[in-house]
C-alpha cells in the first residue's frame, strides 16, 4: 500500500529515498515498512512544521551549537 503521508514517530527507524514513479520514500519502523509519495526531505519538514520548527531553523541552530556546517572540499588527485 502507497500513503501518500506519513508521520515521522518513536517507532521509525530509517527513511529512505527511492526512485520509483509510485513512491518516493521507503519508511522503515520497528515492524512495519511503508512506501511514501513524498520524499524524505518533505517528511522531515513536515514533521519540524508540526513541532513548532521550521527545518531551516532547526539546521542553524546545529551550525550555531556546534560549529559544523556542510564543507565541499575539492580534491585533486593529479600527479
């Protein structure tokens, strides 16, 4: 069965991306696995939304507390 929501609880484990024209999430729980239309970023933001949160928000404030932001580094493997 396809849902086209699914809200993120205690029982879920793992939300994984999947490129399939019915569904664009696989939702693993504790005892159940769920194929979702939306995709793994929409889940999360919903579930920010639904905490009082917004994801941006939510995202400064681990760069604020920890000093870790996303760095792309360019490796050059040339002799």
């Amino acid at each position: 069965m396809i849902k086209t929501a699914y809200k993120i609880n205690e029982q879920t484990i793992a939300l994984c991306p999947a490129k399939e024209i019915d569904y664009n999430t696989i939702v693993f729980e504790q005892e159940k696995t769920y194929h979702v239309k939306k995709t793994p970023l929409e889940l999360i933001k919903d579930a920010c939304i639904e905490n009082w949160s917004t994801y941006e928000g939510k995202r400064q404030a681990v760069i604020h507390h920890t000093n870790f932001t996303e760095r792309v580094v360019k490796l050059d493997f040339r002799s």
